[in-house]
C-alpha cells in the first residue's frame, strides 16, 4: 500500500503543455477536426434553439397555447341541421 501512495504522489498534474503533445501526435489532426465539429454541432444547436424559442414567443397563435393551458377545449364538430334532428326523429 505504501508503495502504490508513494508512486501516486510522484506523479506530476497534467499541464497545458502535456495536452498540446496529445494534439501533436498523428492523430492530433483528427482529434482537433472531431472536437471543432462537436463544438459548431453544439453552437449551431443553440442558436437554433434560441430563435425556435423567439419565434414561438412572437407567433400570432401563441395566444391558443395560453387559452388551452388555462383548460379552454377546442372541438371542431359540425353540428347537425334542425332537418338532420327533424328526420331522425
């Protein structure tokens, strides 16, 4: 046990300068296309986002949000004709 804390205390914390050797491989290139995509796939969710958001705020139907929120029920039956209640009787 001794030793397995005395190995770990002898490692050294990962600087910004063992990273950019992590870059700096063969693969570094790859890695880098992979993460700027990653991060414009996430900008560009955001941004849409926030303009799906705006939109819905200014929509000219927002207001039958709020109603049905509010427990309005919307039905959109045809009612039947007095002939219609006529004959079946």
């Amino acid at each position: 046990m001794t030793a397995l804390i005395e190995g770990a205390s002898s490692l050294a914390p990962v600087s910004a300068g063992g990273a950019t050797v992590v870059l700096a491989v063969p693969l570094g290139p790859v890695m880098q296309l992979g993460l700027g995509v990653a991060v414009s796939f996430i900008a560009h969710g955001i941004k849409t986002y926030a303009e799906m958001r705006s939109d819905a705020g200014k929509s000219v139907y927002r207001y039958l949000t709020a109603m049905e929120k509010a427990g309005v029920v919307f039905r959109s039956e045809i009612r039947p004709t007095r002939q219609a209640l006529q004959e079946s009787e």
